[in-house]
C-alpha cells in the first residue's frame, strides 16, 4: 500500500508533463512556422539586409575594446552559424541566421583587417623641428588664409625644440600661412620648412569629433602648422597643384566673394574659400549636402552627358538606326563620371557616388529598373568591402541613409501610384511635383536628424522647405548654366553666363541666410547616448527595408531611441583633456567657458558638446562665480544640493597653502597642472595625471554620472598609451 501511495503522485504529474510539453512543442513549431511564412513572404528583401550585418560587423569592432574581445565575438558569430546549419532544416530562417552571422564576422574581420593593413605608428609627442618632405597633397584654404600641406617626410634636418626629436611619422599633415608659402610648391615637390608637429588629437571630450580615429585610416602619424622659411629643394610633377586646383582657381576668378567660393565648390568640391559665415547658414539651413561632392552633383553631371550625348547621335541617322543610343549614352555618362570622380579628388564619399552612379548607368544597359534598394544595398556593400571604416563616419551614413529614404518611398505601392505619370494639366502636374518634393525632403530630413545630432549634436528643422527651392534651383540652373559658361570660356565668351551664374549663387546665399536666420531653424541636443542612436537606426532600417505589415513594429525601438535622447540631460560640467577648458553649463541653459581667451574651434565645439546654440558666456562675468587671474570658484545647484567647482586658469604658480585650501572646501578641482597631493577634494580630483589617464571628461552633477574620452581596456591602435585601460576616475 505504501509504495502505491508513493507512486501516485508521479502517475498524476507524468501526463502534466508530457501535455505541456507538448504545448509548448507544439507553440514553438507554430511560432517557427509564422516565422517562416513571414520570411517567405519577406524573401525579395532579405538580400538587403546583407549591408546591414556587414556594418553591424564592422560596428561591433568599433565597440569591443580589445583584439580578445574583438576574436571572441567573431568565434561565437561563426560558431552560432555553424549551429544554425546543423541544427536546421533546411528553412529559410535558419540560412537568414547563418548568412547574417557570416556577414557580421567578415564585417568584423574586414574592419580589423583594414586596421591593421593601414598602420602606421603616430609621432610620440608634440615636437618642433626643420626637416624635408615631398608633397603628396596641396589644399589651399583661402577664407582662412592658409594653405594645407599633406607631406611625406624624408630626413630631420635640424630639432629645433627642447625634447629629444624621435623618428617622423611616413605622413603628416600641416598648415602654412598663404604668405609664406613659396613659388614652385606643388604636388610632387620636395620641399625643406618648419613645423610644430603632435600627434592626431582624439576627442576633446566625449562625444567630440575623433580626429585620431580618421587620421589612423588615412595613414596620417601627425599634424601641425608650418612656418617659413619654406624652401622648395625641387620642383613637383604637377604645375600648380593639377587641374583641380586650377579650375577652381579660374572660377574663382571669374566670380568674386562667396558666390565664387560656391561655384568653385559645386565644381571641384574644393570649400576652402568658402566664408565661414556663408558655410555656417548653409549648415544651419540644410543646404550644406550642396557644397559637397555627392549623389547630386554626380547624378548632373551623367544626366547632362546623357541627354547630351542622345541628342548628338539622333542627329546621325546611321547611328540612329544601327546603335542602341541609350547604351552608347549611358557608357559616355560612365566615362564622365569617373573623370568627373578624378577630378574632385577621388575622395571616398565621391568615389561612393561614382559606384552608385555606375550601377544605375549598367542597369539602364540590362534594361532593368534603375532605381531600386537593391542597387542602393549594392553600393553599401561595396563600400564596406574595401573601406569599412567608413561607417562610423558622418558621411556614410548621411548619404546611404538619405537615398534609402527616398528610394523606399518612392518603392511604396501608394506612393507610386500617387506620383505615376497620368494625363493632367500642367498646372496639376507642377503641383504634384512640388508635393512630391516636399515629401522627399520631410521624409529625408527625418531620416538625417537623428545622425546629425549624434555627429554634430544639431540638425537644420526647416532644410526640407529649403530644398525645395534649391536642389532645383542647383540642379537645374546654377549647374548647366555653370557648365556652359566653363565651356564658352575655351572661346573667351563665357563672361554672360557667369553672370547669371552669379545671380542664381546670390539666390542660393540670400535662401541660406533667410532660413538660417529663422527662430529655431536649428534643434540641438547634448551628446546621444550610443545605445539610443543604435535603437533609431535599428527602427529606421526595419521600418524602410521590410515591406508587410511587421515593419510597423520598428516604431517601437525607434520610439524609445528618440525617447532615451530626448530625456538624456545634458552634461553639467566638460572638461578637454588638457585641462585648460572647461564648460560649465549655468542656470539659464547656457554655458560659461572658464577661460576669457578660447579658440573658435573651442568654443563652437564645447558649446555644441553641451547641446548650445549660440555664443558661450565667460565664467567669470557669472554671478555664482569668483574668479582671479589664477583661479575660479564657481557654485552650481544639481540633484537637490550645491555642488563647488575650483579650476585653475593660469600658468602662473600659485601658494601651496592657497591652493590646499580651495581643494578642500571643493567637491570637484580641474587643473592642467600637477596639484599636490594634500589636494583632496570631496569628491573629484581631474589634474594633469588624472586627465592623462581619462581625456577628457563630461560631467552631470544631478546623477553623478561621469563619462570619460578613454574607456577602461580599450586598446584601439589610433588610442595614446595613455588612454588605453584608463579608468572613469
């Protein structure tokens, strides 16, 4: 009796468990099942996500700190597609699983391959010395009044500074003053001048610009500015520094002032001469993408060799008759593009352009749609393969993320048929078109924000309404007419056409000034948290490339990306990593810089660091602010209490006792100077050492959240010993 007793139990709780078992059997193949309808149903998109793991890939190698990191993650990647097509059947969610695995390994590999492929040891420290250098590059910056030198150093002539001068970097960027620089200096020349050269900055802050990261995948080991006297040992291959150089140089002569400088920039892409002021309204209006050689200027310049190009063999019967025109067409279009791509600089935003506008041109040759998110997918994978560092940078998402807008609305069913050609009024069809405008330039314009804000912290409102007045203004009417007169100059009658190019450049100036000047033209936001602008990204793309009614879900990560952005409060406190900065924001929003003396670069950069537009105030005209010639003490109130802040503003020594004693009635000090050690704070002590160690620091008071430039073990190569595996404090 008792061993049926102690049986009982189990014969009750055996079939409960097979039963649920089986349901939860039968759950999971109905949900793998849904899945896999929904994939077959999804299956002419899928090959467009293949971009998307590759950058996922290269993304995560700009996350993970450390090569252990980095070959870990690209271990459980191959290992969890090895899984997928072992354990799968066959479906199609398994070959999704493992393809997007295998994409995101090579992404990963492509990136650290790429990084170490183009290695080249930065300089060691700052150094003063004479030495000779061919040119590689000449960037004259006319607005600035100076010249960029892209130079490959040959030997130390003379070290000319106080510390011990180590071996040149294989390539170094400087900056001459136009004055001084000699006749002769071209590309190609061997040249003997001075510089104060350092290494590649990283980030003044966190959130700032990493001039150190773009300078390792361009091989630059330092930069710096150059003084005379500067002494051409021999002559370069190229009179004048190229056809480039001279083209904007005829432009500019033939329109003066700003116009000229934007001329020359919708030609070359050179925006040296640019006025700051000019370039800033075009920032701020949303018209910048203009100034720049990209998808527009290449997309005019094969659609004008095209339609002129047709229109010259129809003239010929023969040609007419035995030649397929749009094929012969498309290949002058082809050539143009490419010289075009030359001509600018062969830049990789402009060489992007060019592999796009190729693709377009062969599948006009197949006969087959031109534009579509596959040949959008195409261009980005290519991109990827050979410079896959160029995903972390502004450009590449900017313009992969604008033509992906544009083609999948104009992909959308309602979209299309709203927009298709149909028997109509002129005045109906201009109508349609300017909506149709309108609703690319929203739809790109929400597109672009969220990366401008992550990149530059502020993005344009009103550039939708802009564009529409100036693409086509651009496209249609400074362009040709700018061709043309180019062209009529080879006849010294071009002078007209000038004019009217001039016109239309004051037109485009006169809609970027206006807009700019508009209350709120320009949002700003502090620096994104990473892991929000990665959840608007993930919501945009699933949004944009998948086509059923699951799309929709990517509101949601994208919802909750702009949410985290927007509750994200702003930095309280940022410190560069000097320690000769430093921006406190003040109880009206703004924020006051310590030093009465900054650089432009400085103060834009703090300011919009902090999520500011417009000028920064001084510290010290603050009224909860002390400051002497040597030091400030400013009061802040944050999360429910006061906070003291104690910064050194000189190089002057100051008394120890002095000194002691603001540190201890302080609850955070800043100095660019090593303080002595009795010098203990309540709370945060940022000297000399501890800046070396950090970079610089973002502070918010109310949370106590401390964010540094260095992270703790990271070990990217363009990072200075110092940075790697320092601590958040």
């Amino acid at each position: 009796m008792a061993s049926t007793a102690s049986r009982a139990p189990s014969t009750v709780i055996a079939p409960l468990q097979t039963a649920a078992w089986r349901r939860a059997s039968s759950f999971i193949a109905a949900a793998a099942n849904r899945l896999e309808q929904w994939l077959e149903a999804e299956r002419d998109q899928l090959v467009l996500w293949l971009p998307v793991m590759l950058g996922t890939g290269a993304a995560l190698w700009f996350m993970l700190p450390d090569p252990n990191a980095w070959a870990l993650m690209a271990g459980a990647l191959t290992g969890v597609m090895l899984i997928a097509l072992a354990a799968g059947r066959g479906g199609r969610a398994t070959r999704t699983v493992s393809v997007g695995c295998a994409a995101m390994a090579i992404g990963l590999g492509l990136t650290w391959s790429r990084a170490e492929r183009v290695a080249s040891p930065p300089l060691a420290r700052p150094m003063i010395v004479r030495f000779d250098a061919r040119v590689e590059r000449v960037d004259p910056l006319p607005s600035r009044e100076l010249v960029r030198l892209r130079l490959a150093p040959l030997a130390i002539v003379e070290n000319m500074g106080r510390s011990r001068a180590g071996k040149l970097p294989s390539l170094v960027r400087v900056n001459i003053a136009t004055a001084d620089i000699p006749a002769g200096l071209s590309r190609g020349a061997v040249v003997r001048l001075g510089a104060r050269l350092m290494p590649p900055p990283p980030p003044s802050v966190p959130g700032a610009y990493d001039f150190a990261r773009v300078a390792w995948f361009d091989r630059l080991g330092a930069t710096g500015r150059g003084f005379a006297p500067i002494t051409v040992l021999s002559p370069g291959d190229v009179d004048q520094g190229g056809l480039r150089a001279r083209l904007s140089t005829h432009i500019r002569e033939r329109i003066g002032g700003a116009p000229g400088a934007i001329a020359a920039a919708l030609a070359t892409g050179d925006q040296g001469a640019i006025p700051p002021d000019d370039a800033e309204a075009m920032r701020r209006s949303g018209l910048a993408h203009l100034l720049s050689v990209s998808g527009l200027h290449i997309t005019a310049v094969v659609g004008a060799v095209m339609f002129v190009m047709l229109r010259l063999l129809a003239l010929s019967p023969w040609a007419a008759l035995h030649l397929r025109l749009p094929l012969m067409a498309a290949g002058a279009a082809a050539l143009a593009a490419i010289g075009y791509t030359v001509l600018t600089g062969a830049e990789v935003p402009t060489i992007r352009s060019c592999v796009a506008a190729l693709m377009v041109l062969l599948a006009i040759a197949l006969g087959r749609e031109a534009m579509t998110l596959r040949l959008v997918a195409s261009g980005a994978v290519i991109v990827l393969l050979f410079w896959p560092e160029a995903l972390a940078g502004p450009s590449f998402q900017l313009s992969f993320a604008a033509i992906t807008a544009i083609v999948a609305l104009h992909e959308h069913p309602r979209v299309r048929a709203w927009f298709a050609p149909r028997d109509e009024g002129r005045g109906k069809w201009l109508l349609r078109q300017l909506a149709a405008l309108l609703m690319k330039g929203i739809v790109v314009e929400a597109a672009l924000s969220p990366i401008a804000l992550y990149h530059f912290h502020k993005a344009g409102l009103y550039g939708s309404l802009a564009n529409i007045v100036a693409i086509p203004l651009t496209t249609f009417i400074i362009m040709p007419l700018e061709a043309l007169a180019l062209t009529l100059d080879l006849f010294g009658i071009g002078a007209p056409i000038w004019w009217l190019v001039e016109l239309a450049l004051q037109l485009l100036l006169m809609i970027a000034h206006a807009v700019s000047a508009v209350p709120g033209a320009v949002a700003t936001l502090p620096s994104m948290p990473g892991g929000a602008f990665a959840l608007i990204v993930i919501g945009g793309l699933w949004i944009a490339l998948w086509r059923t009614r699951a799309r929709w879900a990517g509101v949601l990560p994208l919802l909750i990306g702009a949410g985290w952005s927007l509750m994200t409060p702003p930095p309280d406190l940022l410190i560069t990593g000097d320690g000769r900065h430093v921006a406190l924001r003040t109880e009206e929003g703004n924020v006051a810089l310590l030093r009465d003396r900054a650089g432009d670069y400085t103060r834009s950069m703090l300011a919009e660091a902090s999520g500011v537009d417009g000028e920064p105030l001084l510290l010290s005209e603050q009224p909860d602010a002390r400051c002497s010639r040597d030091l400030c003490i400013a009061d802040r109130i944050a999360g429910g209490r006061r906070w003291r802040i104690v910064a050194t503003r000189s190089p002057y020594r100051m008394s120890v006792d002095e000194l002691i004693a603001a540190c201890r009635n302080a609850d955070i000090i800043i100095s660019d100077r090593r303080l002595p050690r009795r010098c203990t704070p309540r709370w945060l002590r940022l000297d000399r050492p501890a800046l070396y160690r950090t970079g610089g620091v973002s502070i918010t008071l109310g949370s106590g959240s401390v964010r540094t430039v260095f992270q703790p073990g990271d070990r990217h190569p363009w990072l200075p010993m110092a940075g790697r595996g320092a601590s958040n404090r």
